[in-house]
C-alpha cells in the first residue's frame, strides 16, 4: 500500500480515536451539574428571581427625576403663568394685556424627588420576591439533584453495557469452543452432521448478542456525554461503581429535597400573597419635592428659580368589591399550594420507602444471580467435559450453555439494579449530590 494511503487513512483515525474520553465518576457528576443546559438554565433562573428581589426592594429607595420641557403659547392663563414662572409679571391697567396676551416661550427644567413613605404593596411585594428567589434557588439545587442522577443513571448504564459486552464475549467464545467439539467428533465419525450444525446456530445467535452489545455500550457512553452536558461524542467509565460506594449512614428521618423545601417556600410565598391582599384596604402616604427653572430663551437656562414640597396621603374606600374578589383568590390559591406541598411530601415519603424497599430485593437477588452463574458455570464445564467424552448429547450441551447465557446476564442485571437502587435512595432523600459530591453544593 502507498504511504500516502497509509497517512489518510491514520489521519481518518484520529478523530474517531479522539472522540473516546476516559471519565470518572465524580468528574461525570460534576460535569453535569456544571455543564448540563438545563442546570444552567435554573441557575440563571435563580440569579433573575434574586435580581427580581432587588428590583422589588429598590422601591423603598426615592426616585430622582430631571426632565426639560419646552412651551410656546398665546393662551391668556397659560401665558399668564409663564410670565408669573418667568417672574416677568408686568401689572397693567387695561384687561387687554391679559385677555390678549403675546405669545410666549418657556423653558422649564424640573428635578423631581419622590419618596414613598408607606405603601402595603411595596413591602408584601419585596417579601414575596425573596421567597420567590428562595423557591428559584431550591429549585436550581433540586435540579442539579437530578442532572447529578441522570448522570449517575447513564455512567451506571455504560457499566452494565460493558459488563453485558463482556458476558456476550464469554458465551462467544464458549459456543466456538462447542463448535470445535462437534467438529472433531464429526471428523472421527463419532458426531452427526445435525449436531455441527446445532452448534454453529448457537454460535451465530451467541454472535448476534455480542453485536447487540457492542451498540447497546456505544449508545450508552453517548448517552452519558450527554448527561454530562457535551454535545456529542462518547464517554467511557474509568471504572466500575461497586455497592459498597453507595452504602453509608443511615438515610436521615426527615427528607432533605430541594424540591420539598421549595414546595414549602411557594406555600409561604402564597401566605404573604393573602395577607398583601389584606392590606390592600390600608391607606398610602407619599412624599415628593420638586425645584423647577425657567427661562424665555434658553433650555436649562435659569431666569427663574422655585421650589415645591408636597405630603399626600390616599385611601379607597369603596372599589366596586375588586379587593374582596382578591383576597377570596388569595385565600384559594394560598390552600392550593399548601395541598400541593403536601401532597409533594407525602409522594416523596413513598418513593424513599419504596427505594429502600427495592435495595434490599436488590441485595437478594444479586446474591442469588451470582449464585446461579456459578452453578451454571459448574453445570457447563461438567458437560462439556462429558460431550468431549461422547456421553452426553449435544443437545444437553447447548441447553446447558443457553441457561449459563441467561445466568449471566440476569447478574449483570442484579448488579446493576443493586447500585442503581442504593443511589436511588440517596435521590430520593435528596442527599444524592451530598453522598458524592459533599464539598461542591450547587448555587446559582
């Protein structure tokens, strides 16, 4: 072959090489608690309810207003103001002079400071924006909970594809070794033809499994780059998750998920909703001053200085019943959330009931697939040891090696199911990313 072929064809491997990326387990957590966009966006989703927050509370501060205006008029009142804003008033003794006035020009230039003194909304609707950038907080950790989960599902899915992979190649290679057997005693004319034949079908369908796996484990790892936030590509474990990882102190009697705590902070958040609606029937006092120049000729010219200073205060007393319609809506709306926390707890008890429930069948049914593995193992070799021997049949042969092929994958299954479970539990409680990742906590 050419040299240059040999180069495109090295130059053609290198990318499909470099696809491939060796991880580990806190790595793939932490990229996906980083990385993922849907992490991402509940985080920024925290940082606009926080600013939100801000923005709610800088309604305590004043407001500070300059703006120019420009007049040109030959309305007696509004000329006559004008002179009197101008302090140009010239008094006459004639009425003509005001019913028939010039036209004049004016350049008014007003700072304005206002300062409310006491208003219900602006307090309620501070309070009810930092619960809210409370319940946008809990809910970006709880979030990260899950993009961390995820992750752990489809790190722990690349582990079994690997370890099906594996068991696929064994029970290759085993059904070659039953292909060579029959072939021999075909040869010495001890066999039957029909038997090479049984065998070599065993050893086509033990191939189409291991094909099967082979895709089953490239789907898996590029699932797992996505789980950790890439784009594409795949991703290979750098080792196996054992049970004993997952197994720690005793999960704690009350939940810690952040999306319990949130459930709680929107059912508080409708509390001050209804109690704002209350105090709608409070009254409002504002303050405000004001210092205006005016001039003829010139914008911000200053001809003419004056000052304002003004107090209100305003009550509604009657409002055609919209206040009382708002606060029934407040009231319902404040008992909708409180149910839904509730019944949020209630699921979340249930689902950590039911996780420790199915680690513990894990635990059993992993001990008995190993158990079963090793007595199919037993099973087959004794068998094939008797086939080589020409004292069993093929057929008791392959049955045995069929049931050894299932053997083996309901333990890759049990394992799997078993680490599966135990993170479930951690999940479930929501201490999953403190278990794994105790030093790194999610936050906007």
């Amino acid at each position: 072959m050419r040299p240059e072929v040999l180069l495109l064809i090295g130059l053609l491997l290198v990318p499909a090489t470099a696809m491939t990326e060796t991880v580990g387990f806190e790595q793939a957590l932490r990229e996906a608690v980083a990385s993922r966009p849907q992490a991402m966006a509940a985080r920024q989703q925290a940082e606009a309810a926080r600013a939100a927050a801000d923005e709610a509370g800088s309604r305590y501060l004043p407001r500070a207003t300059l703006s120019e205006n420009f007049a040109w008029t030959d309305e007696p009142a509004g000329s006559l103001f004008i002179s009197l804003n101008q302090e140009d008033l010239r008094l006459s003794s004639s009425a003509d002079t005001y019913n028939f006035p010039p036209s004049r020009k004016d350049f008014e230039t007003r700072l304005t400071v206002e300062q409310p003194l006491y208003d219900s909304d602006i307090a309620y609707n501070r309070r009810r924006a930092e619960k809210g950038a409370e319940v946008a907080l809990a809910g970006a950790e709880w979030t990260a909970e899950q993009a961390a989960f995820a992750a752990f599902r489809a790190y722990l899915e690349v582990q079994r594809g690997e370890a099906a992979l594996a068991s696929s190649e064994s029970s290759w290679r085993e059904a070659e070794e039953v292909v060579r057997l029959a072939a021999e005693r075909h040869a010495a004319g001890v066999g039957l033809k029909a038997d090479l034949l049984r065998a070599r079908i065993q050893l086509s369908e033990a191939g189409r499994n291991r094909t099967t796996a082979k895709n089953d484990l490239i789907l898996a790892r590029r699932g797992l780059a996505l789980a950790m936030g890439r784009e594409s590509g795949e991703v290979e474990t750098a080792g196996p998750l054992q049970p004993e990882q997952l197994t720690g102190p005793d999960t704690p009697p009350l939940l810690r998920r952040a999306d319990l705590q949130a459930a709680a902070l929107e059912a508080e958040e409708a509390g001050l909703a209804w109690r704002q609606s209350r105090a709608a029937y409070l009254p409002r006092a504002a303050l405000s001053a004001s210092y205006a120049l005016h001039d003829a000729e010139l914008p911000f010219g200053t001809d003419a200085g004056s000052w304002t200073v003004r107090a209100g205060l305003s009550w509604e007393f009657f409002d055609g019943g919209r206040r009382g319609h708002g606060q029934r809506r407040a009231a319902a709306q404040k008992q909708v959330a409180e149910s839904r926390r509730l019944e949020a707890t209630r699921q979340a008890g249930f689902l950590l009931q039911e996780a420790q429930l199915r680690a513990t069948e894990a635990k059993e049914n992993r001990e008995t697939a190993r158990q079963s593995v090793a007595e199919a193992e037993e099973s087959q070799r004794l068998l094939r040891e008797r086939y080589a021997a020409g004292l069993v049949d093929l057929s008791e042969l392959l049955a045995t090696q069929s049931a050894l092929d299932r053997a083996r994958l309901a333990a890759v299954e049990a394992e799997s199911r078993l680490v599966l479970a135990l993170g479930n539990i951690r999940f479930q409680s929501g201490t999953f990313l403190q278990t794994f990742l105790p030093r790194e906590e999610p936050s906007p």
